[in-house]
RNA sequence: UGAGUGAGCGACGGGUGUUCGCCGGAGGUUGGCAACAACCUCGGGAGGAAAGUCCGAGCUCCGCAGGCGAGGAUGCAGGCUAACGGCCUGUGGGAGAGAUCCCGAGGACAGUGCAACAGAGAAGAAACCGCCCGCAUGUGCGACCGAGAGGGAGCGCCCGCGGGUAAGGGUGAAACGGUGAGGUAAGAGCUCACCGCGGCGCUGGUGACAGCGCUGGCAUGGCAAACCCCAUCCGGAGCAAGACACAACAGGGAGCGAAGGGGUAACCCGAGAGGCUGUGCCGGCCGAUGCUCCCGGGUAUGUCGCUGGAGGCCGUCGGCAACGGCGGUCCUAGAGGAAUGAACGCCACGUCGUCGCGGGCGACCGCGGGGGCGAACAGAACUCGGCUUACAGUGCUCUCUCACCGG
RNA sequence: UCGGGGAUCGUCUAACGGCAGGACGACGGAUUCUGGCUCCGUCUAUCUAGGUUCGAAUCCUAGUCCCCGAG
C-alpha cells in the first residue's frame, strides 16, 4: 500500500481483525471513556497506521441500531483520521444509549475523547507519531 | 356526504442524483519466477417478516440385522405436499345483531385417581326436611251420647316403630334424562306424546357424518391441556456439521556430535557438529537438555463446504381449492470482528393550513400552485417449506358510532 | 447453533388445581422526656395475552424479559 498517505479509504489492514488483537488490547491499552463509549488505546509497537475496532455488544440496541452505530463509527475514523495516532489498536466500545444519538453527536463525542487524551498524560510523550501525520488532503 | 371504530381478506413494503466509502465477482494495467499486491473499468449487493428459533426437510458426519421396551410428538374426515405439528375443502360443535370468526375435536363399561366450600347425599348414590300406608300411642281441653259408671268425634302439645317414595324444598360447577299428560295411598319411564341419549336397519356420501324408520326405558354423570389406554410417526448430532493443506510446541525415528580425556556402562568433559551477529573473512556471543532430516497426528491459520434451488414470474390445462402437469422466460448478496453506509438534494407518497380553477341545490368532491410536518417493524451468517410474533402507510368486504347536507 | 432454568407485595422467599402465607421494609398506634429496641394493627404481589377446568400462581399455547450451560 501507499507509505503513511491518508486518504479517506478504510481498507481491511487498517482493521482490527483478530480476537487475541482485541483482547490483548483491552487488557494493555490505555482506556478513555465518555458517557456513550469507551475507548481503548493500545500501542502495537510495530509502524503501520492506527487500526480501528469495533464492539457493541446486544445492549446497546437491535441489530439495525449495532449496525448503524458501527458504520457512523468507522466514518468518523475514515473522515478524522488525523484524530487517531498511528501505530494505535484503537477498539471503540459502545456502551448504552449509543444507538439514540445522531450522526453529529456520536462524532463530537469520539473526537472530543481522543482530544482528551492528547491533553492529558500523553503530552510528555509529545507528537512524534502525529508529526509525521500529514494533513488531510482535500476531497 | 364526510370523519372515525372494530373485525376479516389480499397485495405492497418508495424511486433517484452528486461526493466520499464498504463487500464480493468479471476484465485489464503495473510490480513479482510465483503465490499475490496496488490501481483502473464494468455490472451486482438485505426482508416480508432476513426476527423468534416453534415444527418439517435437504446436506454432512457418527450409529445401525431384526424385534420389544423407554422417551417424545401428533389426534374429526378426505385431500395436497419431499415432509410437517403446515395448507385446502368439508363434518360436528361454539361465539356474534351481522359480515364473519374460533375449536389439542380419539377413548371415561381397560385400570388408577381428582372434585375445596356448601349439601342428607359427589359416584354403579343417598333418605335431612317432606309426602303416603300400616302398627303402636302419652297428655290437656272436649261438642255429643248416657240416669250413672263410662264412652267419645274433634282440637292443642309431646313422642315412636316398620315400610313405600324420589315428585317438591334446600346445596352446589355438577345430584343417575327434560317438559307435559295419564296413573297412584303417595310416587316413580310405571305408561304415553315430544325432545335428548343408546342400539339396530335402510338411504345418501370415498369418509367424518346426515336424514328416515324401528327399537331400548336409559347401567352414557364430569375431568384425560390428571396419570393413562389406543392409533400413527420419530436413530443421534448439527456448517463451530464436515473435507483438504499445513506453522510453533510437545511426541516417535534416523543422522551428526573431531582430536583427546573420564567412566564397567548409560553417558559426561571438550579447543566444537552447528546457530546468531544481513552475506563472505576476522572478531564477538550462544552451544550437547544441541542441530539437521523424516514420520504420523492434526491445533493456530488458510482453502473448500457457499449458493441455480422441492427457485421466481407469465401463459395454458386439470382440480371447488391447497396443489399438480406442460410450455415460455428470468436469475444479479455470499461476508467471516462480520459488507449493502454517511452527508446534502430532487421527485413521488401521506397529512395539515392556504390560494386558484372546475363540478354539485347542498354537505362536499376533483385538478393545479406554493409552504410546514411525517415515513414503521426491522439487518442475510449452510439452504429450503411452514408456523408464530412485530409493523408507518395503501386496496376491498362487513359491522357500529358521530357530524353535516337534501328530501 | 443447541440445551436447561426462572419471573409471586418495595426486597428475599413459601404455597397437593380449592381463602396467595412468612420475614425484612413502609405506614399508623402503644411504650419513652426524645430516638432505638419491643408490642399491636394496617397497606402492598402471582411477567403479558389467550385457552382447558366448576375453579389456574399451579396445567396447555403464544409472547416479553432475565440467568445458566455446551461447542
């Protein structure tokens, strides 16, 4: 594939995938939460772009309103993918009250978490990974 | 005329544009020995219930001579179907004013059970209050008869014995046929008429059953969605089935393990067979619980199973119908942390105001313009046939209610 | 994908097909100077919709929700 280009594309390598994946990343990564989600964030160590992941479990809704959170999910992660560092397993859990949220909201909320973590404990460790981020280029 | 209510039946379950994306397919370009990867083009990508997972099958693996039993399911008849607990047409019941709808609808003389409370009595019954007959008969009053002794109809109160009876009272969800008449001491299917029930016969029907006739006095009380009996059907598991290819680790086998040394031996030491440091040399590090090869097993993983099928639509023929035959025509989801989306529009659709035109005596209706609002239930995970449940709107039929108009 | 179990006062739980009981709690009262303890009394429930039955929490059917197990 194209070196680091981030275009808005959402191929399957930029996916988590694999159960041991998830697994090993919700029992290492660093875990910022809001009121509908939970986010894990879990440094794979290898250089690759940030892959997503996706859980919502049967409590958050019927299987249309799973399906509708999922897909607003992962275009937030292909429209915004500046947001989400490189090198990161970032797995998205949806927690209750997901599914009643529109488009708009469920956008603020995610960006504003991973806004949160960058202000916060992650600031010695700087911008490195985002640096070498270019900006999006237009459509 | 309009609005609404309830019930039933049938079909349908929006279309489309732009931008950015997703899934798998075909073709092409580039890179690569290849597997493959990236990109480009083309066309495809959720449902009537995809849902619940309640039945029935296909398919796959395992099991299997046959019989019996256990367990489970079904239960009016005939038909349809690959099959079904499904569907169709009927039969018999039930509900309703009606359109219409509902029914697990075999057997209670095979057996075992159950029936609270009430009631005399709750199952092949009983005699409480009653009614009637016979016998026995206490006490008070006592018309009347008699000269008297005494007898004594009758009335009040109290108390039996034996028998008849199942009509009446009352209880209950249910009391061993119902109503009426005759009959009787009083009563009783005791007799009769009608109804119900059973049996037999005839007729119609493939049959469930229906009609008619004769006959029995009725020993058919209820519950089997109580155990159960009878009849019929059922081997078990499920695509995480199952098949193939194969890492790592562990297992088995073979080979290598110098010179030299130790030990009876297994084996050990060792300047090292070999490995790591990209490759070669030097150097460094590791190093016998090691290295290389082979074997079967088959995990992670990958590939297959995976979508053209008891298929849809149209026509025609047979059938009341479910359905079937024949002919034509069409086929376009196949993922695997799980695609079919997001944003902004346009057009249809429904609805609410409003404006214009047309129709009608009128309540109102139709068409057109512009605007606001709304659009359900729900997401394929091997595939079919059903059932059940959810659902915005839309058509038809029937029922009822209200408002208004005309007569 | 398949299998099993459950739902009863606010909570935890009982109930051969025959009046839904108990504990804690809540409320009211008594006792106390007040509160607690104690005593007395009261209130409150069969998940939903049908069906069988004279009668259903119990039996049957359908649905909703929850829990557990196997691969």
């Amino acid at each position: 594939m194209s070196e680091g280009a981030l275009g808005y594309g959402f191929p399957k390598t930029d996916r988590v995938t694999r159960r041991v994946d998830f697994l090993t990343a919700q029992k290492r990564g660093r875990r910022v939460h809001s009121q509908h989600f939970v986010i894990v964030l879990f440094d794979r160590g290898v250089e690759g772009p940030a892959r997503l992941g996706l859980v919502t479990s049967r409590k958050v809704a019927n299987a249309v309103g799973r399906n509708r959170v999922r897909r607003v999910l992962r275009e937030v992660f292909r429209l915004s993918r500046e947001s989400f560092p490189p090198r990161f397993d970032v797995v998205i859990i949806a927690r209750e009250g997901a599914a009643g949220l529109d488009s708009d909201a469920i956008r603020a909320e995610i960006l504003a978490a991973l806004a949160r973590r960058k202000g916060g404990s992650a600031a010695a460790r700087t911008t490195s990974p985002e640096a070498s981020v270019k900006p999006p280029m237009k459509p």
